[in-house]
C-alpha cells in the first residue's frame, strides 16, 4: 500500500472514530437523563410574567409586590383591574374584586353544580350595594340577602330591596317570606281628585 493510501485510510478512520464516538456519547447522555432533568425543562424562572393581547397591553401579570409577595392581576381591555389575587404584605392570600366605577354591573362570584347550573351568587350592584343570591337546582331564585331586586305584582316593576333585606321564594318564585316585610300597596283613586294614590 502507498503512503499517501495509507495516510489516507488512517485519517478516515480517526474522522469515522470521533463521529461514532460523538454519536454515542450523545445516545449515552440521552439515555442518562433523569425525569428530575426532564420535569426541570418544563420551569419558567422569571420575577414577572406578563401575558398581553395583540395590541401589545399586559393583560394578565403574574409578579412580585414591593413587599416581596407574589400576585396575579387580571386588567379588562379599558386598561382596569377589576380582579387580583395573592399573598398580602401579612402573608395571608387574599381575593380582590373591584367594582369599575361608571360600568354598568359589577363585580359577581358564582358558584356552579355539575350541570354548570348557577346554584350562588355573590356580587355587586353597579352602585356598590351587595347581594347574594340562592338558586334551586331548576335555577329558580329562593333566597336573597342583601339588596336585590323583586317585582311588584301589581305594577310589575322591580323594586330594589335595602341593602339589610332578607326575602324567601318559593318553587314558582313567589315571596313567601320577606324582612324588612315586603308591601304591596294596593292603588287607589281619589274621589275628588280622580287620581291614583298608594295611601291605604
């Protein structure tokens, strides 16, 4: 054999050698990798994440307070946060939800059964008066606390009950129970005026 052919030969086989080696250590470390390894590539370190629309506005932020204690924040399109949760400066979690001023509603916790049917609700009016609300499982109202609304059955409007009232429904939705006691005024008319009045 040549020189040059066997200079040849031998430098193919140190370039065959090194690849197969490369391969193998590779198969080898893949081989070798821990789920710990593996559940690790799956982590987010970050101090703050932000997650934005396609404007390009935080939307949702997950970050730390100047105390130190994380937080997530939700902000709705018109740049409020109506909603937050986490840890306070005390080191309790706490639950806000804001009611946005000049919107018309505000804000509500509804607890669900598995037919996704509401069965509570806990909110606030648009002016800031709170309520909750019972339902049965047909969804029908049973009981109210706080300030609701009820409608007159003799002009069919709805009546917004004060903030310290408690009322009971039967299956039907009727009131079958009310305090402060629930009055019905009966419209009378006048007899020299021949208008309506509501006095008794």
């Amino acid at each position: 054999m040549e020189k040059r052919q066997y200079v040849f030969m031998l430098a193919l086989a140190l370039i065959a050698g090194a690849i197969g080696g490369a391969l193998s250590s590779k198969a080898l470390w893949k081989r070798t990798e821990t789920p710990e390894d593996l559940e690790l590539k799956k982590v987010i370190v970050a101090n703050e994440i932000h997650l934005v629309d396609q404007a390009g506005k935080a939307r949702w932020v997950l970050a730390f307070s100047k105390e130190g204690e994380p937080s997530v924040t939700f902000v709705n399109k018109e740049g409020w946060a109506p909603m937050a949760m986490g840890v306070n400066r005390n080191g309790f979690p706490f639950l806000n939800m804001i009611l946005q001023p000049l919107k018309g509603g505000g804000p509500s916790l509804t607890l669900m059964d598995s037919r996704m049917k509401n069965r509570a609700v806990l909110g606030l009016w648009e002016d800031g008066e709170p309520y909750l609300t019972l339902l049965d499982r047909n969804g029908q109202v049973r009981a109210t606390l706080g300030s609701t609304e009820v409608k007159n059955s003799l002009t069919g409007a709805n009546v917004r009950r004060p903030c310290s009232s408690l009322v009971l429904f039967d299956e039907e939705g009727k009131i079958i129970w009310s305090a402060p006691q629930h009055m019905v005024r009966p419209i009378r008319f006048s007899k020299k005026t021949n208008r309506a009045t509501d006095k008794p």
